[in-house]
C-alpha cells in the first residue's frame, strides 16, 4: 500500500508548473492540515489499512516545505503503527524554504528522503523559470540535509529549455554530483496548458539529442536509467509502485488515489477541501484502459511487462520486437532498453 499527500502551497510558481498549487493561501494552512488528517482516516478506513502495510509515503505538491514540519506531526501519529519497518517516507522541497530547523523537524518525524526541486545550477535559467532559490542555496540545502541524517537525496533537472546546450547541462550535471545525493530525476520541458509558458511555447526546445545527452552523462556517472526521467544508484519503492499499479491512498487537494479499477479525486480547491476534504468523485476505469497504462508505465521504466497481460497476438508483436532488438525478454518480462521510444513501443503492441 502506497500513500501520497498532497500540500498545494507555494511560495511562487514556476512558469512551466500545472500542478494543484497557490501562492496566497498562506492563511489556510492549519485549517488545510487538519483537513487533511481527516481524508486520511477515511482512506484508511476505505482501503481497509492494517497495522505495517504501508510500504511508501511520498509528500509532494506544491511545496511541502512550506508547511511548518510541526504541523505534519498528527499524521505521522496517526499513521505511525500503519507502516512497514522499512517504510521509504519521501518529502518534495525547495532549497529556498527547506531551512535546517524544517529538514530535522521533517527527519525527526520519520521522513527518511528527501527530493530537491533544483531544476538548474544556471542563475539565469532559473530566474527564467521563475524559480525562489539560487544554486547556492540548493546547494546548501542538499548539504545541510545529509549533515542531518539523511541517507536518500534526490534533486530534479530540467532540460530542453531555450537556450540549453549540452555545456550548460553539463555542467548542471557536474554539480548535481558534487552533493551527497544519490537519484536524480531529468525531466523534458514540456508546456501545459493554464502555465505562464503556454502563452510563450517556444521557450521549449525540440533537441532530442539532449534527451540522450542528458541520459549518457547521468548514467556514465554510475546512476542508473531506472524510468525515462529517473535515475540512480537508489530508486524510488513509491515510484516504482505507481508503475506496477500498486493501489495507492490520493489524500489532499488534487491528490489521487487508485484501487484496482478506481480512480479518487477529492476537491482541488483548497476552500473547498477544507471545508469538504471528504467529497470525492470517482472515475471507473476499463480493462482496456488499465492494459493501456500498464503498458506504457511498464515500458518507461525498467518494471517491464509481464506476459501474461498481453492478449496471443500482443505477445507475437512482443516477440517480433525482442527479434528486433527492440525489447528484452526476461523470464516471462518484456523489458525495454530504450525508454524514450517507450510510447512508440506501446503503440506498435495495442495495434
């Protein structure tokens, strides 16, 4: 069992960002949190959690660490008994809010890792990007959370912005391995609707060939390529989780939690959450669309897909590929080796 909480503040919002998060609703963060510790009963209840089950907690957002660590403590009451000795607790932060005193409270709490919004150590790019923090507070950051006790670091990149050559990213690269981090997340650009940057889509390069430049650097530095925008010598059990359609708790504001064929939404307005944290919608889904996502989650990453999912003239396309080179077989897994031409991969097999 997987458990994901959503806090949906920020302290500015990014340009490229379409996630559920505010920049002036401050005010409402113990209202909100308390909100919160209620969906989470109820989806203890519905999920049916018994004591050491939960495998995973990932906190993401927003900015989690713009939530005074106190404030998460009820929850950590409240699922303490529920989780498994080994439990991976990851938190998402900024350099700019994750202060000494907010990094041991979170530690103190049972959060064993942390995952970095860095993105860039270029000073324009992240003034560009409407970042909050500078390289060398990420930097900082990253340090001060290892002198802390944390074992697991990760920080986030971006690349395929305008103006990105391989000797910036390179160099982003470089001193992302400086830190005492151990996974890094690279993530392509991409321009969604409702962001500063949908009015101004050229920011985003078309260069596939830093997508591979990106992925060659990272892994020649000993990080693994475990998913088409992840890495590292440690890999990510709630990540991982997701893409073996693992039922998972969605608690928060624009959370979603995922049982079997069910999809949860609750309210992503933060007004109307805390007033309703309990009103949520529902979205069945079909076979064909759970085979869909399997499919694509499994080919991304190195999960793979397992045989037995795949219908007689699905497994001849999946053989005819790994004839071509083009999959690994595995046991009874079919695994891709070549994770940015996962959707092409995908395709080929639905027909």
């Amino acid at each position: 069992m997987l458990l994901y909480l959503h806090i949906p503040y920020c302290d500015s919002k990014c340009h490229y960002c379409s996630f559920n998060s505010y920049v002036d609703k401050f005010d409402t963060r113990k209202a909100y949190m308390l909100s919160l510790e209620q969906q989470l009963g109820h989806e203890l209840k519905r999920f049916n959690v018994q004591a050491n089950e939960i495998e995973t907690i990932f906190i993401g957002g927003g900015t989690p660490s713009t939530v005074d660590s106190e404030l998460y403590r009820p929850i950590f009451n409240l699922l303490k008994p529920l989780l498994k000795k080994e439990a991976e607790i990851t938190s998402e932060a900024n350099p700019n809010s994750a202060t000494k005193a907010w990094l041991q409270g979170m530690y103190n709490l049972g959060v064993n890792r942390i995952s970095f919004g860095v993105q860039s150590f270029n000073e324009n790019k992240l003034k560009a990007l409407n970042r909050a923090h500078s390289p060398e507070q990420a930097r900082l950051a990253i340090v001060t959370a290892s002198k802390i006790g944390f074992k697991n670091l990760s920080l986030d990149l971006i690349y395929n912005y305008e103006g990105d050559t391989q000797e910036l990213l390179g160099h982003d690269i470089n001193e992302a391995f400086k830190l005492p981090i151990n996974h890094i997340s690279a993530y392509e650009l991409t321009i969604e609707h409702n962001t500063k940057f949908a009015s101004t889509p050229s920011v985003r390069q078309e260069n596939d060939a830093l997508a591979f430049f990106v992925a060659n650097e990272i892994t020649s530095k000993g990080f693994p390529h475990y998913e088409i925008s992840n890495f590292g010598t440690y890999q990510s059990n709630h990540n991982k989780g997701y893409w073996k359609l693992t039922d998972y708790m969605g608690v928060g504001a624009g959370a979603v939690g995922f049982k079997k064929n069910i999809r949860y939404y609750p309210n992503t307005d933060i007004d109307l959450y805390i007033k309703e944290p309990l009103t949520i919608q529902e979205e069945i889904l079909t076979t064909e669309e759970l085979l869909t996502e399997r499919l694509f989650l499994g080919l991304r990453s190195n999960i793979g897909v397992h045989k037995k999912v795949l219908d007689n003239e699905m497994k001849k396309r999946a053989d005819f590929l790994v004839e071509k080179e083009k999959l690994i077989k595995e046991k009874d897994t079919y695994k891709n080796t070549n994770y940015f031409i996962a959707d092409e991969l995908v395709l080929y097999l639905l027909g």
